[in-house]
C-alpha cells in the first residue's frame, strides 16, 4: 500500500509539472530606473580610471575599462558625452567645471591577479583502455575594480558599484594557453555589459504564467478554459472580461490574477493595481496583496523612469521648436551658419546645435559647413572670451559666404538651464528673432 502511495504521488507531481509547462504565458514590459541616482545629469566625462598599483597589466585593463565605460555610456543615448582632454583643458585654466559638465565618471582598478598552475590528470585511452597521466596546465586571472558618478557642482558621489570577476583556460601544453590580457578582457566585457543599466532607464520584459483554475465545478472549468484559449490567441480584452467574469461570479482568485496580467498586458498598470486592490479587499486573500505591491513597485518605477526622460525630451522638444519657428523668418536666399557660441554646457549645447543643423537639412534649408575656418574661429573666440561682436559675425560671415547667423547657447546651470537662441541677417545688421528668457525654454 505504501509503494502504492509513492507511486501516486510521483504521478501527481508529474501531471503538475505538465500542467504548469502548458500554462499560458503573457509576455509583460516593465520600465526600469538605473541602479544609481543618475536622475537630473545631462553631460558626463569618463575619467580614465586609476591603478592600485603601476603595473603593465593594470594600466592596460584601465585603459580598456576606461574605453568600455565610455562606450557603454555613449550607447544608452542618455548623456551628453564630454571629452576627457577637454576637462584637462578646464582644469588647466582653472574653469569651474559645472559650467560644462554634470558629473564625472570615475573609477579604479583595485586588485589583479594571475594565477599560473598545472596539475596531473589521469586519462583513459578508449582504444587500448590504457590509462596513462598528463600535466594540465591552466591559467586564471581574478580581478576587482569599482565605479561611481562625482555631481560637479557639489562633489557629491553617486555610488560606489564594485565588480569582481575571475576568467580562467586550460590546455595539455603551457604556450596554448591565452595571454593574460586576453582573460582580462573577457572580464571587462561580462562586467561592465550591465554598465548602461546602472547609469541610465532601461526595459526589461518579463513572462507571467496564467494560474489554472482549481474549482471541482465543471462549468467554472470550461469558462476558464475559454478565457485562457481566447488569451492564447491574443484577445486580451475578450480575456480578460472572461476572467472578470469568473471572479464576479465565484471570487476565484486565479481568475482575478489572470485578469489583472491581461490587464497590465495591455498597458494599464493602474488598473491592475486598482483591480487587485478591490481583490484584496473583498477577499482579504494575501495573494492579492503580494501582487498588489508588486503593481504599485512597477508603477512606482514608471514613474521615476518618466522624470528622467523628462530632461532629455525637452531637449528634442525645444530642437524641433527651433526647426519649425526659424525656418518661416529667414531672409529670402538665407545661407545659413548655425554655431555654438554658449560657454557653459557647450556640449549641450553643440548637441543641440547639429540637431537644428539636421533638421533644416532636412527641410532643404541651405547650410553653411560648420568646419569653414572661419566659423571654427568664431566658436573658439567666443569660448575663450566669452564675446563676439556683431560687427565681428558680419565680417566672419562675408569670409564665410554667411547671411544669416544663429547663434546657441546654454544659459544658467542645473535647475536654471535655459536654451538662448539668436538670429542675425548680416547684410541689414539686425536681429531676426531672439528666443524668449522664459521657463518654455528651459532645458
């Protein structure tokens, strides 16, 4: 009787295996906030990181941490990126470097080590079954190194993130085995690959499986079973009502976490907290609690994701309002100049620049190449006096084959930065259009 019982039991415990393999699984995406407080930082400069000590082999893997975080930071589209030697620069002259940039990227090498052994192995040759020893060598580097953001404009750290990893390789003969720099590079690609998510938003996507209902009730079953072959094809609405139903009607609790994926599937988070709320308070179920907090959490992250794209989409914003505004006052057969004459946020301002360059290139708006001698000089006089007269644009642009100048800049700092734009006909001498010094302009 007792093997009897055993055998049962392995047999339910298979069929629940089965059964919860063919659950249904919705596919939900989630919004995610960095893992470091990165939120109101517009520019960065990676810092080339530091050593622990003067090695050969820790000033290499400095060097390519260095790249890698640069790399990784470009690539989440979330930061202006401002160039190292364009801080030495600042620092040179003493220039508060809140004026150009948020924050600091800096890190440090802390340990490196390599490892270098060999060991017997016992071996079996499958033709003769003779047994015979070889030394295996191997080679293993272990390695640490951390993180952190500096706010520039009140050395505030944001951080510290530390990564460990180790990379290792064998072979029968000691020259097969990789050089250490190559195991150190593995380290840093596999380490710093979750660099974006640490600085910027990301997305994720999980699956959620639909919960089988439990009821004796035949009815209530094949319900169910309708609800879940209508999610299966992709009719979350029709679902999800289904699901509604069955919870209205027996209070079922799998047809309510049914409903409330399908429900959050469809984009409306709220209202799947809002439904699983009524849930845990019409049944008191703990269940309905746990996914509740979960809701609220991603809702909560939601949130905190939007304030950070708040930033960089006014940015876009005030760019296309500078395309469609500008365009409607230019002086017939206008040959443009769009320069960069801001001092603080330069590249900011410089991103801004080649977007409203872009963007009546791709009106067929005439536009005069950046790079002509003379408008590099008009840009790097402004940054080093901080004033270009009028007279000096009109005779630049004479040289330039320039009509019409507009001139960016970024005005103020941190929670008082303000986009400044100014066109200027150079044949009449006037002013064509100035941007107003409201909040609208607000970066």
């Amino acid at each position: 009787m007792v093997k009897n019982n055993k055998r049962l039991t392995v047999e339910a415990l298979v069929l629940a295996v089965f059964l919860t393999g063919c659950a249904t699984s919705i596919t939900l995406t989630a919004q995610r906030p960095p893992a470091l407080n990165t939120l109101g930082i517009q520019s960065i400069a990676v810092i080339p990181f530091e050593t622990s000590d003067n090695s050969s082999l820790q000033r290499q893997a400095a060097s390519w941490l260095s790249s890698e975080a640069q790399t990784r930071i470009q690539g989440t589209n979330q930061f202006n990126m401002v160039a190292y030697s364009q801080i030495e620069q600042y620092r040179l002259v003493n220039e508060n470097l809140g004026n150009h940039v948020d924050a600091l990227f800096i890190g440090k090498v802390v340990s490196l080590s390599v490892h270098d052994s060999s060991r017997p192995e016992q071996r079996t040759n499958y033709q003769t079954k003779e047994t015979y020893t070889v030394t295996v060598y191997e080679r293993q580097v272990d390695m640490e190194f951390e993180y952190y953001l500096t706010r520039t404009r009140d050395g505030s750290i944001i951080g510290p993130v530390r990564k460990a990893g180790s990379a290792s390789d064998s072979d029968d003969y000691r020259s097969n085995l990789p050089a250490s720099e190559t195991l150190v590079r593995n380290i840093i690609t596999k380490q710093m690959s979750t660099l974006a998510r640490d600085v910027a938003p990301y997305t994720v996507t999980e699956k959620r499986s639909l919960m089988k209902e439990t009821t004796k009730d035949k009815a209530i079953k094949e319900r169910a079973k309708n609800a879940d072959a209508l999610a299966k094809s992709g009719s979350y609405r029709a679902a999800q009502e289904a699901y509604l139903g069955i919870y209205q009607d027996t209070r079922s609790f799998s047809a309510a976490y049914n409903a409330s994926v399908l429900i959050a599937a469809q984009g409306d988070m709220e209202g799947a907290a809002a439904f699983m709320q009524r849930v845990y308070s019409e049944t008191g179920n703990p269940q309905a609690n746990t996914e509740l907090v979960r809701f609220l959490r991603e809702i909560e992250n939601a949130g905190l994701v939007a304030a950070y794209s708040e930033n960089q989409g006014q940015r876009d914003r005030l760019i296309a309002r500078m395309v469609d505004t500008l365009p409607a006052i230019l002086p017939r057969d206008a040959k443009i100049a769009v320069i960069n004459n801001s001092r603080n946020d330069r590249d900011l301002a410089d991103t801004i620049t080649n977007g409203i360059i872009s963007g009546f290139l791709a009106k067929n708006i005439t536009v005069v190449d950046r790079s002509s001698q003379a408008l590099v000089e008009a840009e790097r006089n402004y940054q080093l006096s901080g004033y270009v007269s009028d007279d000096d644009l009109i005779g630049i642009g004479n040289e330039a084959g320039v009509n019409t100048f507009i001139l960016v800049a970024v005005t103020g700092s941190f929670s008082t930065r303000r986009l400044f734009v100014r066109m200027l006909d150079v044949e009449r001498n006037t002013i064509l259009y100035q941007s107003p010094q409201t909040d609208e302009m607000n970066l």
